[in-house]
C-alpha cells in the first residue's frame, strides 16, 4: 500500500529538457491575448524546467477534431521537433482530447504531449505543501488522468506497480480505472473531512477582520504579505509558487486585530475543476471583509489579468465582498507611475510596489481605514451587576468614553455591524435571565 497520496507518478522524472509550443488562434482570440496566452505557455514550461525552442501556431475555425493542428501544420511541427534532435515535450496551448494528444505524439514522435491543463497540474502537483493542497491537486490529477490511462505510455506500468506489462488486456485497464475511482472517492472523503475542520477554525475567526491577497499568479501578492505582517511565506519569480493559505496578523498590529490571508494565484484558463477543488482554501477570499487585488502593473496584460481574477472570484462567490485593487511593482515602470485612466478605471485602488516600506505602510493605513469606515458609533447602558458584558464590550469594541451613574454606566463605543448585533443579543439575554 502506498503511503503517499498520490499513485499516479509525477511526469518529473520523465519530463525531457526541450520543449516545443504549438497554438491554435480560434475566430474569438484577439492577436495579441493569443500571444500573451503563449507567452505564458512559455514561463509555465520554464517553471517546470523546460527550454523552449520555438513554436508552431496556426490560426483555424475550430481545432482539428484528430490532432489539435491541421495536417500542415502537424508536419510543421513533426519537422520542428526532428531538427531539435533530442527528446521533446510538445506543449498545447488549450485543454485537447486524450485522442487528440496520443495522435500529435505519433506523428511528431515527441516524448510526451502536455495539454495546457497537464502543465498547470503538473506545476501544482510539485508545489503542494500542505495536506490540503496536496489533496486537492492529486484528485484532480487523478480524474485527469483516469480517461488518458490508456494513452499516456509507461503511466499504465507504473500505476500498476509493475504488474503486467506492457500489452495487458483491457481487464487491466478496467482494473486500473476501478483502482484510480477508489483512489478518487478515497481522496474526496479526506477532502471532506479537512474541509469540516477547516470550518470549525474559520468559524472562530468569525467577527475578526479580515483581508484576503488575491490575484494573477506572480503578481507579488506574498511579497506584500511579508512585508505587511513580517510572516517569513515564499516568494518566487516563478509561476504559482504559493498553493497554500497562509494567515497572518497584521503587523504592527492595529487596536483591533486583522487578519491577513496569503493565497493561490489564477491564470487564464485555470482548469475548471482545480478553482472547484481549491474552493475551501479560497473561501478566506469568501469570508473577508476586504479583498486587497493585487496586479503586477508592469505586465503589458494587466487589464486581462483583472479580468481573469474577477472572473474567478465571481466563480467562487466573492464578486461581492468589497475590493482594493492594488497595482504593484510600479518600481519597474518607466515614471513609476500607472496610467490616469486606470486610477479613474477602479475606484477604489492605490499604487504601489511592495518592496518599498512607505508603500506598505500606507497599504497597512487603508486596510486600518476600510475597517474603520465600517464601524458604527452608539451608547450602551450597563447596570453594574453586569460585569461580564461590560468585560464583554471592553473586548469587542473601542470604547471612546465611561460615564458612571447610579446604577449604571453609559459607554460610548464604536464597533462593526456584526459586532454591535452581537453585544444586543447578549445584552437581551441578560435581561432575560434577569426576570
Ligand atoms: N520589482 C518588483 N518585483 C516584485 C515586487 N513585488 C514582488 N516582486 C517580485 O515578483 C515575483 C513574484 O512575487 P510573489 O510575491 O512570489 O508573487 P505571488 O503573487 O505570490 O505569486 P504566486 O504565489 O506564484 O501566485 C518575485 O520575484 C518578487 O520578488 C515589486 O513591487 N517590485
Ligand atoms: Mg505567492
């Protein structure tokens, strides 16, 4: 029995040093989104360690239903890979059919074809870190992979432990398939029972405020939570380096605590499935009072990129909680300064680059603000024979001022919605239990 969470090896071992990109440009992709979209192919392919040596790009109706690429630019391609003289991985740049990818193997004689979705599992697959990710990414790898059994060469032998063989009869692909679909409901019981825990402690946390980091992969949103909480969280120019959630105080601290989460990067086409498996990491977006956006506003295709972030937020059922959009590394443009329009464009929005500590420091003061703004000024009267809710109070608000008369005090505080709503519930239970 396998310890690990995972059967299905890792493509790590296998993954030649060379790759070839190829990309079909459908009627609806505008020039230059399709070559943003390559461009990316290509730092996912450095990610994972491969050299890109060129690329083959095609502009059709639809894709070719038998090879991605029509037979032209099949040969293209064939021809591309033979001059690079070495084993190739061949990358595409949409999520194709098991078909399709076995049919662009044999006519190229590639070592292996990665569609877009392969390469974004594999990347995740090797920077999971915590059991909840590692969970997560291993069930939809698995539920990738369970119709590609058969085609992906040499994954049969090893999934079958070294059983059988190559030329093992359909009963070992149906063995293989009924295991991968245990594996799979095995997994998704885990995920189930992580996700309840994950509740309980998110529950606790209810009341606190809170602001989730979210974004475009290598925006530098882990840069700005270090430097906003002094957490030591990894950072690295390469794509979808962090996987887990990470939750951190702010730090100095505030009055009233503030809870800042660290999390996943998008990109776009992020497989469907993988934003639906990430979903429990993702409700710290879900449950904050305030979304920081953070954007690299040096990459040329920044407005796409908050495009695809809203998008996925919008998917995960956030597009409500209230946003600041946050254009970052602004040391790399030219002035250091981003368009007027884009000011204009997102009302409520700061520049700013994270390694700068005047910068975060005034990022630190807006979250302080936003909070702030939400708090409600009232009067309380507390009658001195209850200290717990005046202990109470003292907790859960500010309080501005203590006036002290016969039987009772009156205290002036500020407190958030939710807060206020809480200490009258409490404050009608006491007088219930008075009478
Ligand atoms: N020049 C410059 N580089 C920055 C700035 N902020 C972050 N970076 C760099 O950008 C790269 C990505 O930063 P991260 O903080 O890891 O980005 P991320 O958004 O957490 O990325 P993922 O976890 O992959 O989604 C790193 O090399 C950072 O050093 C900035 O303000 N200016
Ligand atoms: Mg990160």
């Amino acid at each position: 029995m396998s310890q690990t969470p995972s059967e299905v090896p890792d493509l790590t071992q296998r993954l030649p040093k060379r790759a070839l990109l190829c990309g079909v440009q459908l009627p609806d992709d505008d020039e230059q989104s399709f070559r943003e979209s390559l461009g990316e192919l290509t730092r996912l392919a450095e990610t994972l360690g491969l050299h890109v040596e060129g690329q083959v790009t095609q502009r059709r109706g639809s894709f070719d239903s038998a090879a991605y690429l029509g037979p032209g630019k099949l040969e293209e391609l064939t021809q591309l890979t033979k001059q690079v003289d070495e084993p190739t991985a061949i990358l595409i740049d949409h999520e194709v059919s098991p078909s399709q990818a076995r049919n662009v193997q044999k006519a190229t004689g590639a070592e292996i074809v990665l569609d877009r979705t392969a390469v974004i599992l594999e990347i995740f697959h090797r920077h999971a870190k915590s059991r909840q990710a590692k969970l997560q990414v291993e069930m939809v790898r698995l539920e990738y992979m369970a119709p590609r059994l058969r085609e992906t060469q040499g994954l049969g032998d090893r999934v079958r432990g070294g059983i059988g063989g190559k030329g093992a009869g359909e009963s070992q692909i149906e063995l293989d398939r009924r295991k991968l679909r245990d594996r799979i409901a095995e997994l998704k019981d885990e995920i189930v029972a992580l996700d309840r825990e994950h509740k309980t402690r998110s529950s606790r946390r209810q009341g606190l405020r809170r602001v989730a980091l979210c974004g475009y992969t290598n925006a530098g949103k882990s840069t700005l939570f270090r430097a906003l909480t002094g957490a030591e969280v990894y950072v690295a120019d390469k794509l979808f380096a962090t996987l887990d959630t990470t939750v951190r105080q702010l730090h100095p601290e505030p009055r009233r605590t503030i809870l800042l989460s660290d999390t996943v990067g998008f990109i776009r086409n992020l497989p469907t499935k993988l934003v639906a498996s990430f979903k429990t990491t993702l409700d710290e977006a879900l449950e904050a009072g305030l979304i920081l956006h953070v954007v690299d506003a040096s990459d040329p295709a920044v407005l796409r990129h908050i495009e695809t972030t809203c998008g996925v937020l919008a998917e995960i059922g956030a597009a409500e909680v209230p946003q600041l959009v946050v254009f970052n590394k602004i040391d790399r443009l030219p002035d250091g300064k981003v368009p007027e329009e884009w000011l204009e464009r997102f009302p409520r929005c700061v520049a700013i680059s994270a390694r700068n500590p005047d910068d975060v420091a005034s990022v630190r003061q807006l979250i302080i603000d936003f909070f702030d703004a939400e708090l409600i000024e009232t009067e309380l009267i507390v009658r001195y024979d209850q200290p717990q809710l005046r202990a109470q109070i003292f907790e859960s608000a500010d309080v501005l001022s203590e006036e002290f008369g016969e039987h009772a005090a009156t205290l002036r505080i500020r407190a958030d919605q939710a807060t206020l709503g809480r200490l009258a519930h409490n404050m009608q239970e006491a007088e219930s239990l008075k009478e």
